[in-house]
C-alpha cells in the first residue's frame, strides 16, 4: 500500500520503519524542521538537552524495553539506578511520597499514616469511588498524604481546581501503595514503589532523540520535514493528503489540530475535537560551573508554590556525563501551563533561575546557559467530560478508515513505550488489512 503518516513523533516513526519492512511505500509528513516529537533533543552551546523534559527510556514489556535498546544501540546506554525525591519544605523525602513518609516531621507522619488508615477503612465500609481527583485523592489517600502532598503538588501540575478533574486516568499512574508499605515507611522502614522504574536507561550521546534517530535510522528519505499536514481527504477507495494520493492513512497528530484540516469528518466528531484541550510544558535548560558534580538525583519534584514555577527538575546531567561538558552540570525544570498563560521573558527565566538557588540547587553567578522550549501539547486535559468525549471519538474514528494512534493521536497518558506498544498493534492490525483487503473496525488493547 502507499501509506501516508502523519507526525514523526515515536509513534509515527516505529509505524514508518514497521510498514517500511513489510515493502509498503511509506511517506510521513511532519510540520518541525526535525523529526522525533516530544521526544526531539537539541544541542545549545555544549549541552545536550530534551526539549520536552528529561526523558527515561524504560519499560514494563520486556519486549519493547529490548526494542527501545537495539534502536538507541546498547554501546550508547547509560544504566541508572532511579534516585527521586521530592523537595518537602526543608528536606528531601524519597519519592514516591507514600514511601517516604519516614522523612516527614513526626506530626506529618502521624497525620498521613492516620489519614490512610481511615481511608482503608472507609472503604472497606463501602465508600464508593469517586469520580473528581479531589475526592478520590482523599477517598484512596487519605487526610494526610492529601494535605502534605497530593493536593499541593497535583494543583500545581494540573493547573486547574483538582475538582475539575476525572479520576479515571490514574489507574497505574498514581502509585497504589500497599497498607504495609505505608506502615511499614512510617515507622522508618525502607519501602520502594514504582519498581519498574528502579532502572532506567538514556542514550550516551545525542539525548533522548537518539531512540527516535534509531528508529528512523535507514528511512530518512521517507520523512518529509516542515510539511505541515494541510488537508486530508477521502478519494475514491483511498485518500488525498496535500494534494497527493494515497492508499491507506495512519494519524499521530493531534487530533485537535486533524479536526482543522481533515474535510470529511463527521460535524459533530470535529466539535468534539476541537474541545481537546491541552495542558502545556516550557521546559528550560539551565546549565551551570561547578567543581564536583551534583547529587547523584535522577529527578525531584518541587510540590508547593513558594518554591517557584516548576513543579519537576530534572538532574540532566546525571543521565549522561556528555549532556554538559567538563566542569559544568545542567537541570531541565518542567513548568506546566494553559493557553498562552506563559511567556518566557528575561524577567520570567530569571525568576525561574532564582527560584533554583532558593532552593540551594545553584548558584545564579554559576549559572551560564538558560534556555526555554515550548511544548503545546504536553498532558491530556484530564477534564470531567474528558472520558466520553474521547470515547465517542475513538470510537468514531476506529470505524472510519483511518487509523489514529499516539499521545494525542488517541489522546492516551502514554510514554514513549507505551506508544511503541501501540504502534506494534496497530502494525498488525495494517497487515491483516494488506493482506485481507478488508477493512475492519481497528482495536486496541485497554
Ligand atoms: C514532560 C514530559 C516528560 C515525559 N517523560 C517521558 C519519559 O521520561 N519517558 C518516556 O518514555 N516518555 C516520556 N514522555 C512521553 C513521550 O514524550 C510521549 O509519549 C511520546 O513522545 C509521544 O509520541 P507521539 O509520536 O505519540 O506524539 P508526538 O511526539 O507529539 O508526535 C507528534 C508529531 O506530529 C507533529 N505534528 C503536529 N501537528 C502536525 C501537523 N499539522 N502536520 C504535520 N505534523 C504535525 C509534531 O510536530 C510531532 O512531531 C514525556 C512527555 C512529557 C510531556
């Protein structure tokens, strides 16, 4: 088939190199001037950087976790032991929270093991789930964990009244921490949670871009880069993409920015669209001198305002001694936000930097390289409508020819590997179709 992909992000890009294999004559078209999405790093200066925060490479599937390694080439992986930690007021306390209570000052600690205790036995009484964030953090929390954390590190990420929010995206996502662990890390026992995460790789050099680079690596020339998709047609049995004819269409694009550009959608499916709101990141690169090298931190969260704009900085150099160079270390800080909420100005970048040194994580005379990135599309807009909208969507999509995939081209809370899971089944769904001729409604795993 000749097949038209939109957006070269992760997802695009497995899907070119998977179809590509199977002889298909692929094209995608991506508006950046490089390919690899969300996942794209850029050099500035001697720094390496990713421009949509630090990213890990790491997975549940064993499978794709030796996929995401064979493209980056195992020779160019750094292994690191995950160290996290959230900035809680004076001190660090080990991440996630509910396993680091022990650090806490002795009240918090009595109120966040007392908090989960009524919470268990709330529901154990019956209390049904709650359907806003708000109430489910309390309904699977508890008091404690609510006010000390949850709460003020949730609304500060979220950008919005935690009331506002469905509950429903956090299965797997939030930790489901065992009462013993609770227990267990209120009286000072180690405990550790997010275990599939207690390992993570990144690429020696070129940044996270280099799992994007290999997967794309041998089909370059099908990549066609600055080629904004500017419309999308049905023709025939196929379809029209700027003009040009093709056989079959896979979407990774947002689907908000489809709804603009796509002719033969259905009215009501483009409003709903059209109501997909995103929440957005600037992550800024701030890279410094210093003689000995940081802490050894993957990441900490900074959860309450008065610590500044960022909610999450990530120790970047620590994810590969090529990513600053000698003498010198570097952070990426992730500072979420609505709309055009956000305009990184001198006077907003240095606020930001001061902000770090409040928190005793630099010197600003040290500081020497301070730059922002943009990124519109960063996390899904978790909203009370959210759940039905996208699975009136979905669904609509799933039966109409076009196959949509990805991040927000399904508008699914997945990272890079979950999406190369993703483009895997939808690979098979594209070759029963190659070979069958018939098209059938496309599914996909829950
Ligand atoms: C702050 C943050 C931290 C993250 N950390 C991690 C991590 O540590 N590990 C991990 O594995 N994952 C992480 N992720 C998730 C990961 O980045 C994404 O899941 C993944 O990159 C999404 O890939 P995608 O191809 O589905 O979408 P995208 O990367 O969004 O790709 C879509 C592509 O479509 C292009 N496009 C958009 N509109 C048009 C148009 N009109 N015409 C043509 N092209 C267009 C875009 O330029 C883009 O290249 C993180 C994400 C964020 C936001």
């Amino acid at each position: 088939m000749k097949i038209a992909i939109l957006g070269a992000g992760v997802t695009g890009l497995t899907l070119a190199r998977l179809l590509h294999q199977d002889q298909h004559q692929v094209t995608v078209l991506e508006r950046a001037k490089t390919a690899g999405g969300l996942c794209r790093s850029s050099q500035v200066g001697d720094f390496t950087c990713d421009e949509a925060g630090g990213h890990i490479l790491f997975s549940k599937k064993q499978k794709i976790l030796d996929w995401m390694k064979d493209r980056v080439g195992r020779e160019n992986l750094v292994e690191t032991e995950r160290q996290t930690r959230i900035l809680w007021h004076d001190r660090y306390v080990p991440y996630p929270f509910e396993n680091g209570i022990g650090a806490l000052t002795p009240q918090a600690r009595f109120d966040c093991l007392k908090g989960y205790l009524e919470a268990v036995e709330r529901r154990k009484q019956g209390a049904p789930c709650p359907r806003n964030f708000r109430d489910w953090i309390d309904w699977k929390m508890g008091a404690g964990l609510a006010k000390h954390f949850m709460i003020p590190y949730n609304e500060k990420i979220w950008e919005c009244p935690l009331e506002e929010m469905d509950a429903s995206w956090v299965a797997g996502r939030v930790p489901d921490a065992p009462v013993d662990d609770i227990i267990k890390a209120a009286v000072g026992l180690k405990t550790e949670g997010y275990t599939h995460q207690a390992l993570f790789w990144f690429p020696k050099t070129g940044g996270f871009q280099a799992l994007t680079d290999g997967i794309s690596g041998g089909i370059e020339d099908r990549i066609q880069l600055q080629t904004p998709v500017q419309s999308l047609r049905h023709k025939g049995e196929g379809y029209q993409v700027n003009g040009e004819d093709f056989d079959f269409v896979i979407n990774t694009i947002p689907l908000k920015e489809l709804a603009e550009v796509y002719e033969d959608m259905d009215e009501d499916i483009r409003r709903e669209c059209k109501e997909l709101h995103p929440l957005s990141v600037c992550t800024v690169l701030v890279g410094y001198k210093t003689d000995s090298p940081p802490d050894p931190l993957s990441w900490i969260y900074l959860p309450f305002q008065d610590q500044g704009p960022a909610n999450r900085i990530t120790f970047f150099s620590n994810y590969s001694p090529n990513n600053a160079p000698p003498g010198h270390a570097s952070y990426m800080a992730e500072v979420t936000y609505r709309g055009n909420s956000l305009k990184p100005d001198q006077a907003w970048l240095d606020a930001l930097v001061t902000s770090l040194e409040d928190c005793k994580l630099l010197r600003k005379s040290d500081v020497v390289q301070v730059q922002p990135f943009l990124n519109r599309y960063a996390y899904i807009d978790q909203n009370l409508a959210f759940p039905q909208r996208i699975a009136r969507i979905r669904q609509w999509f799933d039966q109409s020819g076009i196959l949509t995939v990805g991040r927000f081209g399904r508008y699914e809370y997945h990272n890079s590997d979950q999406c190369i899971a993703r483009a895997f089944e939808a690979h098979t769904q594209i070759r029963e179709l190659a070979q069958t001729g018939t098209p059938k409604p496309f599914h996909f795993s829950s």
